[in-house]
C-alpha cells in the first residue's frame, strides 16, 4: 500500500479509486441523472507537466526543499470541488515553484527569512485539506515555496494537571490523537477533514470540530500559540484566562497564514470520555426540527452533539424515510454519568414535536464503547467520516456539486433558509437543469445555528468549473445578502474574498492590514488572501 | 438624596460616609493595628483647586460639554486604592480640561472628530470604576477631554428569538438589567463593579462576570460591536459564530479605549434563571480546597459559581471559622432542575475532603428566590457587592491595601501561589511591619484558576501612595515571574503597564500599534495606554 499522497484525490495514493469503481460510480450518477457518463481515466503523475521552477531552493536549504513533481503538484490546489477537477484533469498552470518539508522550528525560520529577503511568496501548507483556495499560490510573477509543515508532527508535552498539552503544529488528526491516547486524553477536535488536517491549519482558519455546542471553533481550546513571523517568533503566555488587552491569540486565530506559520502551540486537551448518551429524533418537518434545536442549546446544557438534518439529508446521510428531519443529541463524559442530561434534551426536543421512544434514548456507563454508533446516528457517523473520499469517486465525471456553510441569528434563520434555498435552486435549474439542495446544521449556538449546505446537479464534462463558479457565486451572494458569514469554518482562502470584503468591517480590514505590515513588512504571507 | 455621583468616594454623594461612620472605622482600625488613627474630614467640592482648562469646547459642541470643577474633579481618576487616596486629599494635579457628555452616537463622532483634528486626547469614560487607571488623563501637555457615555443609556432593541440585544454602551449595569428584566431575560454579567461600571466598559477591558466557569468575561456575550474611531464607523456583523478571519470584535475586547469608543453592542442575552442549587463546601486545608475546585472544573459540569476562598478571605467575608477553606458552588438554570448538577458537583468534591451535610445543599424549583442567599453562601454575597463601599469609609487614615488579580495553570498554581504569599508578606513586613494576605478563586477554568489576592497593612498617613506603590511592585513582579497575567479581568490601563509589556509578546505590541495608527492616526485615543 503506497503511503504517499495522492497529487489529487482525497487521502493516500491507495485511496484512489479503481477503474472498476469510477466506472460503476460513473453509472449511479448516468442512473440518477438520466445521462450517459463514462468514467474517465484516472490520472497519473507522469502526465503531469508543470512550469520550469522560476526560482531554485538556495543551497543553505536544499536539504529540505525539492522540486519534484510529484510534490509540487500536490501543493498546487487544496482539496475543494474546483480543486479535485483541476487536479483529475492534470490541470497545474500554477504550481509553487519548489515546497520546503522544514524538520523543525528553525528551519521553518531559515525558510521565511530567505522568502522575505528574495521577495518569494510563502504559502504555508498543513494537511493540505482546505476547500477555499487556502493552499494555492497567488497568481503573477513572483515565485512561490510552498512551506509544508508534515515534519513538525509530534506532541512535545503533557501536563496532565492542566490537562494541556504542547504539541507541533504539523501533525495530523489521527497522529496528534495516538499521542495523546497512551496517557488517557484526547484533544477530541473533529472536523470532517480529521485525517488530513493539522493542529496549525486548525488554528489559523478557526477550524469547527467535535462539539457541536458550547466549545465549537479550535480557538477556545487554544492556550498559547507560538508562530514564526518574518520579524521573528511571537508567542504569548500559557494562560488559562486573561483581561490584559486584545488577546494575541484571537488575532492568530484565522489569520490564514498571512502573520506567520505557527509552529506549536499549548492546547486544552480532556480526560477520554467514558459516559455517553446518544438519542436521534425525528420530526414531522423541518421547522419542528429546528425548533427544537434552538430550544435545546438556549437550555445550556451543551450537548457534545446537536447536529440537525433536514429531510433530504436525513434520507440520504441516515437513511431515514423522507419527510423528517433528525436531530441527534449526544452527550459525553469522562467523569459524570449522562442519562440526566440526556432526558432533560429529549424533554425539551419532545415539547417541539420530537419523536422518540424509549429504546431510542441509549445511555452507556462505559462499558459499552459503541452507545452513539448506532441506528441512524451511527450511520449518519459513518456516512460523515467516508464523505471526503466519496468525491475521488466520481471526480471529472460533469457533476457540479459543492457545500458551503454559514452561521445566522434565530431571528434571522427561517427567511434566511427560504431565501438561500430559493437562490440556489433557481441556479441549480438555470445551470444544470434542476438538482439537489439539502441542508444540516454542524453547530448551534444561543443565538442561532451554523448551518451547512449541499448541492448537487448533473454538469456538461468540460465546463464544469465554469457551471461551478456561477453556483457558488449564487451561494455565496445569498449568504452575505442575508446576513450571515461567509464561512463558520472552512476559512476565506482565495475563493471566499469577494464575499468576505463586503462582511469585513473595512476599518478592522485597514488595521489587519496594518497589522500584517508590522510583522511580514515584504509581504511575502500569502498575498492576497485576507487583506 | 443626592443623585449626584461622589468625586471623591465610591457611590453617589448619598453614599459618602457620615462624619461619625467615618469615626467608628477609624476606632475600628486603631483597635486592629494599635494606633491611633484620627479620622481625617472628608472632602467637599469646594476644597478643590483646579488647574485652568487649557482649552475650551468649541462653540458648536459645547451645549454637551462641562468646565465646571466637579465633573473634572470627578473623570480625574477611576476609583482605585491610589485613585481613592489622592480624590479625598483633593489632589488633581492633572484633571481634564473638560468634560463631555455626547447624547447620541452623532455626538460622540463630533467630539472625536474634533479631537483628532485639534490634537487634544480623549479619555473614553464609562462608569469610572476602573482600579487600574484606565480612565486617568496622561501627563504632558497635550489638552484633555474626558468623554463620558452616561447618556447613551438605552436597551434599544430586544431580539426574544435569538436571545440578544441590541444595548446603548454607556448603561450602568442595574439600568441595565432594568430594562431587560420586563421582557424576562437579563444579562447576568455582574461583576464587582457593577454598580458603577458600563456594558462599553466592560466590552473595552474585558470584564469577568457572574460566571465563574465556561462563559466567564464579557468576550463570550459579544454577538457584535459598533464603535467610532477617529476614521469612522466600525461594526461587525451579527454572527452567532464565525471563522471568516480573525474575529474584528475580539480586537475591540480589551482594546481599552485606544481604537475607538464603543457605542453600542448586540449582547447575548439569557432568560431569567428560575432553578437554583447552592452548596457552601468546608475543607480541611486550602490545598484540598483547590484541589477540588480543579477537579470540579474539570468535570465539565460548568457551575454558575464556583468560588474558592481561603481560610482567611473565608473568615473574613463568610464568618467560616478560621481554618477551613470555603468552595461555593452554584448551578442556575431558566429551563432545567439543578439538583442532578449540584449533586455530581458536591461528590466530586467530597472525593477531595469537601464536607458538607445534606442539609447544605439548597435546591430551588423558582418558587424560592432565596435560595443561594442563605448561611454562607449568603453572607459572602452581601459581603462581596459592599466591599466597594468600605473603603470610602478608611479613605485617607493610612491603611494601605489593595486587591490583585490574575490566571495561571494548575500545574504551576500550588509554586506560584507560595512564592506570590512569600514576596506579598516580606513586601508588606518590610513596608507596613506586617499586614494580611487573603486569596480567593473568582473564575476557574479547565487550566487554571483565576486567583484574586486581597492585602492590608497598616501605612503612615500622607506617605500611603509610596508605600502602596511599593506592595503593587512586589506583588505584580511576583506574578509576572511566576508566569501569570498581570491582569484576569481588572485590565492594564496605566498602572499595569510596566508588567503588561513583559507579558506582551513583542510582536504582538508592534502589531496592535500598527491597527491603532490605522484608525486613530493622530493618536488621540488614550495614549500611553496598551501601547
């Protein structure tokens, strides 16, 4: 089994589907669609050509530099929709002219200070997992390193008093959690990105992971931060609070790599649950489901899990029968057994119309490692955790299909829903004759939801990105037009700018901006995204 | 009953102590420190000599601007020990030349404008509680206006759905609370101060609050922020969450009046608690009491409460004999019975030596408003919202004492506690022959605790300043050195500077200097502070 990356599908090189399955995958979607597809080959990295470097690594750090194909091509794009169909067609007219693999902190400073000196474009790469364009090089004439983190991959240290730990901020999901599970914790941060994502592209896009409540975004799991700047290292206190002016790690937070690559950082880390309750509830309509929702949150009793589906996600995620939404509630527990809180959200979610009973209410004291895996809350886990590999699938093949995410206060909410999904639809029709538009939430909040969309229509092979481009901007144009944010957590990178400048009050663009100067004076950080 | 605040006490000049109260303090700190101690006349506004405004409010502002001697006496200073001392010996070598009391947010942009325009500094004035000189005029010779948000007063919208509102940033909290409470909801943001101190004074220091777990400062209860700095509006988006860049509110939060003046704020809002659980837990040692705090915080059960106070502070404030620490833990909900929480809270405290009998534990379905007043718990409340009027009745008689505050994690708590006792009680031997330390725990976190220590030791009358000048030296060294913040939710303002630029990481100085140049780039903004 080949451990490397494959240059564009999601995960490993043996990840990459085989002929035989593009080819049936190819005929699910002629089925659904009613058009004829055939699968098309899948690439190889031999009938990749890319642009001569314009630019060599300097000898001082040759060592961790190369120029291989294979690398600058997988650094060439993230892993969104428009990045995979470049990718599957060999598409790389902008690759980094070298990548940099530095093995330790100052190597990732011998690297940034040689870019800020050479005026090379530093573009900062963790897991490579981004979905907005936050990988890829700027476009124009200055060359590119892209400066991979994978070999800063270890946690440094546990304090198991704190229950924080250090840990470098190139390692993986599943690294970071081995390392942790020996001693009984977990940092139990999940974005659907897991596997491949890291602890600082984590931090620097405010990344939304396991808890669905309360703690949502990395941010409020990070105790310190230390980050590499072209002016040199920045790192605050190891503090549980503070008061004493704007916090510095709420700037690094989101920064998207244009401040500095942050090389580690101290994180709050839990003992590993062990109580678990898990309910899944159905509702007569999405309105009752969301309800419900909001009802459970503003009760503050921060369920781990508060994901709701509307009917079309839920018959398609869980296979749950159509007319319902889901709302699964899970709480979880290293010290305290969960069955109270459980029945108090089941009582609340009933008061709006929740169905459930009582077998449907699944409460483990540990013993039983599976409680919360099963029915149609485990097959809507597992449905999650195979999604980013289901795209390898049926890549190039002429679907148009994409998420995007919001947040949005309760007030707000059900014109807002009604307005997006209009748009969206009337866009699905006018590109690609009609498709699919669901809707779940990831997240809930007192004051309103996080919710995540996914569309889907039958494209023309070949125009795709085009047919793509005109779905996103009407997505994206609903969202802002409605109030909500651009992104709750996948970051603004390069597709998300025109959106975010008309979200971004222009006078904390100006002191970003400023901000930046301060610490990348050559501005060689990821030009052009955030400022 | 005068209406009109003190300009030298904490309170109103109703609450300016009587000639014989202040008599029986004084026989009360003769008895203590076994001297005698005459009590000093309180001052009257007519004692107090002011320096001539080095300049006038121009014509067109002047119907909300004052000269006259009490209202700049009275934005001289915050209501620090020091601020206290030099108010009642009437010294105000340095008081703003004027005082402006904008009525509307047009008002404020006219002031600021003008500021920034003549080079006079502003001095954002909210209740004028500060104890860290965050509302003093700077020395030097550039012109003062100190610009007091009194008059922007007003909830201006409620938003039941969501539970948020739209409120005016120069509120005092109980006004606050008042117009909140008809519609069912509060708030609950109480910190000592809350008499006197402002929703846009709290946002701009990052104030802590009733919560003592979880959502503790002010922070977590930004929905979003409108303020006007010197090049315009700045406002952020409602969002009940969002990763699209770093977060522009959490660069307002704790900016401390040097990027502009908040004038309004969506705040997330709560309904009214109804279901209470109290429980006042005794412990052999101080030790063990922490011990359990930890434990308790850790359990992720997130009590309302949760308030540790040594044997000292325990005796002092609660009448707890003398050598047990108290833990007072505290659950509230709106929607959902406490006791289940307050029962796993109370067992996992006793595994560390907590002893309470069954009796102890106060639960309270709504129909009993007064449970979590009684016994204990009781007397350390009312304790707790007069401490700040007990000075006004010592001010001037030589005591010195002060309170200071930070965070550190646990793993370093147990040393660092010792050795901040140790500099704290030589400082105080060494300049009062002797005096008290007590700690209590005022916020704690997953982490770390936030400690609060109280001193007091007897000073010479007139020479109190130097002498409390060298205890803040001792203490805030201690807690720089043993890593701790210099400040969890008091903020830096003048006073805590020195120590603030230890703790600042230096790039993190470099890039707030370059945000505060980009909206206020004259400087106009109180400098000298964060900066």
């Amino acid at each position: 089994m080949s451990t490397r990356r494959s240059f564009w599908a999601w995960g490993l090189e043996s990840d990459e589907p085989t002929p035989q399955q593009r080819q049936e995958a190819a005929e699910r979607l002629s089925k659904r669609y009613g058009v004829a597809i055939e699968a098309p080959p899948t690439p190889t990295i031999d009938q990749v050509q890319l642009r001569a470097p314009r630019i060599q690594p300097p000898p001082a750090l040759a060592a961790f530099c190369t120029m291989e194909t294979h690398d600058r091509a997988a650094h060439s794009y993230g892993k969104s929709y428009r990045d995979v169909v470049r990718a599957v067609r060999c598409e790389f007219p902008n690759p980094p002219d070298f990548v940099a693999y530095p093995r330790d902190e100052a190597e990732v400073t011998a690297i940034l200070e040689w870019c800020s000196e050479a005026n090379v474009v530093a573009v900062p790469y963790g897991g490579g997992s981004s979905v907005v364009g936050g990988v890829e090089p700027p476009g124009g004439d200055r060359p590119v390193v892209s400066i991979d983190l994978k070999e800063l991959d270890r946690v440094l240290e546990i304090d198991e008093t704190s229950r924080a730990a250090r840990i470098q901020a190139g390692v993986l999901g599943p690294a970071l959690e081995d390392q942790l599970r020996p001693h009984g914790f977990t940092l139990r941060h999940f974005p659907q990105s897991f596997e491949w994502s890291t602890l600082g592209g984590w931090i620097v896009t405010r990344s939304g992971g396991h808890y669905a409540t309360n703690h949502t975004h990395i941010d409020d799991f990070v105790e310190s931060v230390r980050m590499v700047t072209p002016k040199g290292l920045w790192e605050s206190r190891r503090l549980p609070g503070s008061g004493a002016g704007p916090s510095p790690d709420r700037l690094v937070l989101g920064s998207e790599g244009i401040l500095g690559i942050v090389t580690e950082a101290w994180m709050r880390i839990q003992a590993r649950p062990r109580f678990r309750a898990s309910a899944g509830m159905m509702f007569p309509t999405w309105e009752a489901g969301f309800e419900a929702a909001r009802r459970v949150v503003q009760a503050k009793l921060w369920p781990a899990n508060c994901r709701l589906l509307d009917p079309g996600e839920a018959g398609a995620a869980a296979g749950v029968e159509g007319s319902h939404a889901l709302l699964i509630i899970a709480f979880e527990s290293a010290e305290v057994p969960q069955e109270a809180f459980i029945r108090e959200a089941v009582k609340i979610a009933r008061e709006s119309g929740g169905e459930i009973d009582a077998s449907g209410i699944k409460v483990s004291d540990g013993s039983d490692e599976e409680v919360g895996r099963q029915g149609a809350v485990g097959a809507w886990r597992n449905s999650f955790i195979r999604a980013p590999y289901q795209r390898n699938l049926t890549a190039g093949m002429g679907a148009v299909g994409d998420t995007f995410e919001t947040a949005i206060t309760w007030d707000r909410w059900p014109e807002f829903d009604r307005t997006v999904r209009a748009k969206v639809t009337d866009a699905l029709q006018r590109v690609c004759g009609g498709g699919t538009l669901t809707c779940r939430f990831t997240h809930v909040y007192p004051d309103g939801p996080a919710p995540y969309y996914s569309f889907q229509g039958m494209g023309k092979p070949g125009a795709e990105l085009e047919m793509w481009a005109e779905l996103k901007q009407a997505a994206s144009d609903a969202v802002i037009a409605g109030g909500g944010t651009i992104t709750h957590h996948h970051a603004v990178g390069r597709d998300h700018m025109p959106w975010y400048r008309q979200q971004q009050p222009p006078l904390f663009a100006a002191a970003l901006r400023a901000a930046k100067a301060a610490v990348d004076p050559n501005g060689v950080l990821n030009p052009g995204i955030l400022v």
